[in-house]
C-alpha cells in the first residue's frame, strides 16, 4: 500500500507540478562544458524532486507508525537534505548559475545534518544490535562499536547524498538506480526487523526498522512515479533537492539497519560515479592529465558515442546485478 499510495501520488500530481515548474521558469541551466547533446536540455523544467521527496513523506505519514523513531529519522532526513537541495537549486534558476550553492556552504550544511541525525541515532540506542558494525560474508564479526557510530553515520551520510547526486546527469540514471537499491534494502529492513530472520541470517535484530520498510517502498513507488515524466527525453529533472534527499535516505536506512557495507555494494554505481570523480581531479591536478573523456564517468561513456538510454540501461543492469549481489551475502553468512 506504501508503494501504491506513493506511485499515485507521484503519477497524480507529475503533470501539474511540471506545468507549475515552467510557469515559474525553474528551468534547467546547463553547464557548456558537458557533452553537447545536453545543451538542448536548457529550460526543461529541473526541482522535479519536490514530487518525489513530497510523495515519500505523504507516504510515511499515512503508512509508518509514527511512535518509532526511525519514522522520524527518514523524514527529517529527507526533508533537511531536501531543503540543502532546493536552496542550490534555487540559485541556480535565480542567478542562472549552474554552480549553484557553493561547495563550502553545502558541504557545512550537510555535515551539520550529518552529525546531528548521528548523534541522535547514537542518543537512543538502546541496544547493542543498534550500534553493531555488520561485515558482509562473515556471520560472526558484528562488533558493537559504540560511540564510533557517529563518525560512521556521518560518512555514510554525507557520501551517499553526493554520490546520488553526482550520478544524476543523465535522463532516469539516478532514479531507476535509487528504486533499484531502495528495494534491496527494504528486503534487509524486513528481514533485520524479524526475529526469526534475523537470528537464522545472522543479522542484527532491530525491531525498529520494519517501519523502514515502508520507507523504502515508498521510495520504490515514488520514485516509479517520477520515472514516468524523468524517462529519456525527460520532462522533468530531479534537480539537487532530489539527488541530495534520495541519497541521504538510502544512507540513514542503510545506517538504521546496521548494513553500511551492504549499502557500498549494492550501490556499487554511486561509488563508482564518485571515485570517476576524484580520480579525475587528482590525476589532472597531479600530473596535468585527465583519466576519463568526463567525469562523472557516465559522461566518459556518452562522449565515447554511447547515447543516454545505453548509458542508463547499463549502469541500472550492474546496479541490479549489485544489489542480488548483496542480498546473496545474506546467505551466505
């Protein structure tokens, strides 16, 4: 029902919040350094992510229970990094900069969401499966690490949101590959909220998180709804407070769960977009010459003459490769 509530939502109100988009000019900026097939996409209308972050909460407000405390850890995750989002992307419509919200101020405003939603979920833990650090293929290295949670959750947070929003660039890349691992981990949510499951997989036992199952699926159905309007040529794009939302989201699951590296798995494709990244700043600023054709390294391929929905259908093909990847660790414990 989460899922369906979620789709309808985003199907419902797709055609009406596009439209509101190009009354109120949030067109796309495009930047003229990019591949030259993206130029035609200056002006379509971009902040497309209000539906989906607005379809999620709706969702989790009717569904969850709203005396667990993860409930509330998922929306104020989703509605902080939302609003870092909408003010980068806010700027970049009003001062027609596609630079946005400068990276010093981002990054401050990410922490501090960070390292308050990690001590928070340190603050009221109240077992020692809430703050275990899970090893993937190993049934028996669950260490408790204690207050060490809290640098922990703040990497895993700020990483992911950029991630997410470093592999949006491309029509339905992010998203389809957000739904992709928001599934797999609404099936560990589920599992690790199970005694039974959790005690024959191996897996921390968190009652608390069946309500992040309902995120999750929220997540599946919003982001479906979305994909509708975002599939190649897109209507809409997500923009910032989409990409940064989403992001953190697959990140405070993945810490509530206590599956931080499940999460490097199956979201294999983020990281592999982040690390195109950094290898490509370092290996220019370090000897004058770049890795890849562009990075992120969905642009190295789309330069290389693959078009968008190759690109697409490939990088969400090895995200679901990843992610039955990381539901099999669970077995084999």
């Amino acid at each position: 029902m989460a899922l369906f509530t979620a789709l309808t939502i985003a199907l419902c109100l797709g055609p009406k919040s596009i439209r509101a988009l190009q009354v109120l000019h949030f067109g796309q900026v495009v930047r003229d350094d990019g591949p030259q097939s993206h130029l035609k996409k200056q002006g379509t209308p971009t902040m497309g992510g209000i539906l989906i972050i607005g379809s999620i909460v709706v969702t989790m407000l009717l569904w969850c229970r709203l005396d667990n405390i993860y409930t509330w850890y998922t929306i104020a995750t989703l509605v902080f990094y939302a609003a870092i989002g909408f003010a980068d992307d806010y700027l970049k419509v009003v001062r027609h900069d596609p630079h946005g919200l400068r990276a010093k101020y981002k990054y401050f405003w990410q922490s501090a969401a960070a390292l308050t939603l990690a001590c928070c979920i340190y603050g009221t833990a109240n077992t020692p499966d809430e703050t275990t650090f899970v090893v993937p293929f190993f049934k028996n290295i669950m260490p408790d690490i204690g207050f060490l949670i809290i640098p922990l959750a703040y990497f895993v947070l700020t990483g992911s949101s950029n991630a997410v929003n470093l592999t949006d660039g491309l029509d339905g890349l992010a998203i389809i590959t957000t739904i992709t691992v928001a599934a797999g981990l609404g099936i560990v949510a589920w599992a690790t909220s199970n005694a039974n499951f959790a005690s024959y997989l191996y897996l921390p036992y968190v009652p608390k998180a069946s309500e992040l199952t309902m995120a999750c699926t929220a997540i599946v159905g919003a982001g479906l709804g979305f994909l509708w309007f975002n599939t190649y040529p897109a209507e809409v794009f997500m923009g910032d407070v989409g990409s940064l939302a989403l992001g953190a989201a697959l990140g405070i699951i993945a810490i509530l769960i206590r599956e931080e590296i499940l999460l490097f798995i199956m979201g294999g494709i983020f990281v592999i977009e982040t690390l195109s990244v950094i290898l490509q700043v370092g290996s220019y600023k370090l000897r004058g010459r770049r890795i890849f054709r562009m990075a992120p390294i969905h642009h190295h391929f789309e330069k290389g003459g693959w078009p968008e929905p190759r690109v697409m259908a490939r990088f969400w093909i090895i995200t679901l490769v990843l992610v039955l990847i990381g539901l099999i660790t669970l077995k084999l414990r």
